[in-house]
C-alpha cells in the first residue's frame, strides 16, 4: 500500500499544471447561505475540461490548485436545476488565487 500511495504523490498534470491556483466564490444572487455546485475548470483555448470539483458549503469558494497561468473558464453547474449554468472567462490564475 505505500508504494500506491507514492505513485500517486509523484503524479504530476504535465500539460496543465503549474505552482498557482484559482480561487472563485459561487454565489446566487441573494442567496445566504453560499451555494455549493459543481464547478468545472476549463482550457479558454480548447475548451478542453482540465479540472472538476466542488464549492465548499460553507464559503462558497472553490480552489483549484497546482495550474499554469491559462487562461482559463470555469461552468457552474446547478444540480438542482433551479438555474442555468453560469460561466466565467478570462481567468488567469495566480499565486494565491486572486483576481490579477
């Protein structure tokens, strides 16, 4: 089992990652608590789904780590169906995460 668990430490994302990370709050308007969806990360140029998770319940944000800089989309999924999916483009990402 600890030969697994260093395989799986040493995997790297060799085309799309890097040391810097995204971070975006998913909120609905006038919504309290924060929404927890299902966000997807994508390669802006190909359109390409890099990365897949979801918001925390309780901030609302969700973190993608270890990228390169992008640019990149994210899609906010709604598995209620209550709303339709929400994009946000042009996302460079950065060393903690914030807007450039």
């Amino acid at each position: 089992m600890a030969g697994r668990a260093m395989v799986l430490i040493l995997r790297r994302d060799m085309e799309d990652g890097g040391p810097l990370r995204v971070i975006e709050p998913v909120t609905r308007l006038n919504a309290i608590p924060p929404q927890s969806r299902r966000v997807r990360l994508c390669d802006q140029p190909s359109g390409r789904v890099v990365r897949e998770q979801w918001s925390d319940p309780t901030t609302g944000e969700v973190d993608f780590q270890y990228l390169r800089e992008g640019p990149w989309v994210l899609y906010a999924l709604d598995h209620t169906y209550e709303h339709e999916a929400v994009a946000i483009s042009d996302r460079l990402a950065t060393v903690d995460g914030s807007r450039p």
